[in-house]
C-alpha cells in the first residue's frame, strides 16, 4: 500500500486529488475535468452547457463559482490534509457564454498552520478574463491517503 510518506510532493498532490475526485460527483456532473495538479495549485476547466444558463442566457454565476470553488479544493488539499473552505469570494468580469470552455486556475497565496489563501483565475477559451475569486482554507482533522 502506497503511504503519504514514501510520495513526492507532486505525486502526493496528484494522489490526493484521486483520491477526492473519485467522491467528487458534483465536480463530475457538472462535466468539470483536471487539466493539472501539483502542490498548491490546480487547473480545472467546464465547458458552459445549455443547462448552466440564466435568464440573460448567460452563464449562471453560480456554475463560475462552482468551478473556481473546485479548483480552490483541488489546490489546498494536495498536502494529504483534509482542507475545507471557510469563506470565499468571486468578482466577475465578463460573461460565459454557451458552449465556453471555462479554465480555473488556482494557485496559493499564503499557507501557514492550518489556514490558507488561494487566487482562481477563471478565462474563457479565448484567454479572456472571466472571474477572479479568492478562497480562505482551513485544515480539519484527517487525511486523504494513509500515513
């Protein structure tokens, strides 16, 4: 059985993030994929469905949000400690538009003791700016993968 403590830093991000996505159905349904992993930072992308539209026919803040949220969890537990977030805020710049590839990317700012904070860049695929949000972490008890 593979430990915590025999992976290198990159494959202990990756194996965590398994580890989560295989309970991750929200993430699944809403048809996000992992684009890449690695200590503190992830890329996650969802394309914008007919479903996801509101009343303007423009993507739903919500599914933006959804998607930066799941980048913002992938990034802050890739060190095998359960991380969850404990505030969270999005601005948005420009609209999804039907049929979009939205790309978040996550990368931390700040980890000490049991606090984090995360920066999610959300682009369309064209590159242009989408979202900007920012995640507070917090570690609680226990572990993604075996010690």
């Amino acid at each position: 059985m593979t430990t915590a403590t025999t992976l290198s830093p990159q494959a202990l991000a990756e194996a965590c993030a398994e580890a989560m996505w295989s309970n991750d159905s929200t993430s699944q349904r809403l048809g996000m994929r992992i684009e890449s992993i690695a200590p503190g930072e992830a890329t996650l992308s969802m394309e914008v469905t007919d479903l996801m539209l509101n009343g303007h026919g423009l993507a739903h803040g919500g599914f933006v949000f959804a998607l930066a949220d799941s980048a913002f969890a992938f990034a802050c537990n890739g060190y095998n400690q359960l991380t969850v977030g404990h505030q969270a805020a999005i601005t948005y710049m420009a609209p999804g538009r039907l049929g979009d590839r939205l790309t978040a990317v996550a990368h931390e700012v700040h980890r000490a003791g049991r606090n984090g904070i995360y920066d999610v860049h959300v682009t369309n695929g064209r590159g242009e700016p989408v979202a900007e949000f920012r995640g507070h972490s917090r570690t609680v008890k226990g572990t993604h993968l075996p010690e």
